[in-house]
C-alpha cells in the first residue's frame, strides 16, 4: 500500500498519524526457515540485509509478513548514505557493512499472522492491535514499532522537526482495508526553498535543448559549489532558454566541488555537463540535504533576477532537527507504546 503526496494533514476523527522514516520500505515474509525481504518496487532485498534476514530467522515465531522500514543507525541519528552504500555488487562487501552497521525494521504494519490468516481485508485499526499483540513474542533485538499518535496536533509538531531521520508524516485511516498497489494513505512532507546560482547544465538526453540546470551555492570561501539540479522545466520554454545558457557559456562554472566526480550514483552522462558563467539565480524547492547537497532533484521555482550570485551561500541551507524522543524509541529497544 503506497502513500498520496498531500499539502497538509488531515482532519477530524478516524486518523493515525506515524512518522515517514528516512529509509527503506520493506515488506518481510516468514515461512519456516524461508524469509524473503521485498522493496516497494517488487524487487528483492534479502542478499543486501542478511543481517535483518538473519535476525528474523531468529525469530520464535515463524510465519507473518511485516510491513515496515529498513534503517540504518549510524551515532545518534539514522544514515540514508548507509542504506545506499548496501546495495553492492559484492557479497563481502554487504556483508561487513552489516557486521559494522546493522540494520533495522521498523514495523508498522501485519499482513499475515502466525496461523496464517490474511489481514489485508482486515480495518487498520485491527491490524496494529493484533501487530502490538504480536510484537513481544517476535523477541529479536533489531526490530522496532513505529511510534504514532491519533491527535493531529502532536504530529503536526512531527512536521515542524522533519529531517535528518523523518521523511514526513504518514496519516491512515483506522477504518480503512490494506490496498496492495494503492495510494490509499496520505504523506505531508515538509518542503523548503533556496536560491541557486546556475553553475551549468545538460543537455537531454538525444537532444540539443537543456535537460537540467545544474544548481551551486557559495560557501564561507567564495567557491561555488555544485550542490544539485533541477529538471522540471516547461517544455514551452526549452528552446529560448537554452539559446540563453549557450550565450552564458564559460567555464568553470564551479569553482569548488563540480558535478561528474567520483560516485558510486555517476553514470556515463554525469561528466557531461556545460559550465556556466555564474549570472542566472532560480528559486527551487527541495526536500532532504544530505552532506550540503539536496538528494534529490529539486522543482524549478522561479527566477531570481532580484538576487545577487553571491547572496547564494550555503547557509540558506535549513540544518533540520533531529527528532530526539522518536530517534530514542528507535535507536534503543524499548517496549512498544504510543508517541
């Protein structure tokens, strides 16, 4: 059951409120000593998490399926780089990553029970009782329940701390079946703004016309930096506006760190990009930073001729807190209870 991306939280009576965590989601099956990890795509996950595989097997009980999170804790707050860096080619590789940094499920969800009865028909009101029934006799340390509350205020707080561990806040109706493939929950997530300087850009891919503009900001030094791109740039206004980048072409266009280094993401086409003299500002929008870059490609806002390129520092860049009593339920084993 995916989530629909929304504005705001929801209203009234009939609501349960839990955090996005910033991880994987997995659903995990159990038969006998049989125990197959699945992403939200389909695709398998068991050879990247043997240690959760392992852990589960551990398990007394020996048939479910869990709906649920893999995370990463790494010191005092989970690592999305951690998860990323799990899925290698090399066995030994995943291995001792598992060994150095463990896994974690978080569970929020039960799809099957131990006496193999389906839940899927099921309210999700009775699915989370019977999973909190369930969840002390799993008995194995590297499971966790998802936090969550039913007031709307408290996860509206949730919100306001989103980052660093919370991707959102996810909102289920308790009277509501589990709807395998569709977007039958709501998602809020918390969405911010900066200013840019267009350090560069691609062409698409077979074509002579931007694709995306690559995005810098100036750090405590003066060196602009690449940080990210934008792609969502109306078809209307392709043509005009690479006629204008291809003007403004001058390298370096970056004059500190650049697009195309060494990543285990580069592709072939990562390298190819054309610098920029640094006079264009958009305004975009962006979700998660990691490592003062956005992680994901950003929505192309507006433009900026207002702004100066050197007002575009790195310090517009929103440090997010950490949510500390939700990261202690989940960094340390605790008894399940309500946030």
């Amino acid at each position: 059951m995916e989530a629909k991306l929304v504005d705001r939280l929801p209203e009234g009576e009939g609501w349960q409120f839990e955090p996005k965590w910033d991880g994987f989601r997995c659903l995990a099956f159990r038969d006998g000593e049989s125990i197959a990890l699945h992403a939200k795509s389909g695709k398998p996950l068991a050879r990247y998490f043997p240690d959760v595989v392992a852990m589960l097997r551990a398990s007394p009980v020996r048939r479910f399926v869990l709906d649920g999170e893999l995370v990463i804790p790494v010191g005092n707050t989970l690592s999305f780089d951690a998860l990323q860096l799990r899925l290698h080619p090399a066995e030994s590789r995943v291995r001792r990553l598992a060994d150095e940094t463990p896994a974690v499920f978080i569970v929020f969800d039960l799809l099957l029970t131990p006496d193999n009865r389906s839940l899927l028909g099921d309210p999700f009101r009775e699915r989370r009782r019977k999973l909190e029934e369930l969840f002390p006799r799993l008995a194995v340390g590297g499971l966790r329940l998802s936090p969550y509350t039913r007031a709307a205020p408290q996860a509206r707080r949730w919100l306001e701390r989103v980052g660093a561990a919370l991707d959102g806040v996810i909102a289920k109706e308790l009277a509501a079946p589990y709807q395998p493939g569709e977007r039958a929950m709501l998602k809020v997530k918390c969405l911010r703004t900066a200013d840019c300087v267009v350090g560069g850009f691609r062409y698409a891919q077979g074509s002579r016309e931007v694709g995306s503009l690559l995005l810098g900001l100036y750090d405590d030094d003066g060196n602009l930096n690449h940080v990210g791109f934008t792609s969502s740039i109306a078809q209307a206004g392709r043509e005009k506006l690479t006629a204008k980048l291809e003007r403004l072409r001058q390298a370096p266009g970056f004059t500190g760190r650049a697009p195309g280094g060494p990543s285990r993401w580069s592709t072939e086409r990562s390298g190819e990009w054309e610098p920029l003299k640094p006079t264009l500002i958009a305004e975009v929008q962006y979700d998660h930073v990691t490592g003062d870059r956005f992680r994901h490609g950003t929505k192309f806002l507006r433009w900026r001729p207002d702004k100066s390129p050197r007002q575009c520092s790195l310090d517009q860049l929103v440090r997010e807190k950490r949510p500390a009593k939700l990261m202690a339920d989940i960094l340390k084993p605790r008894a399940a209870r309500k946030a």
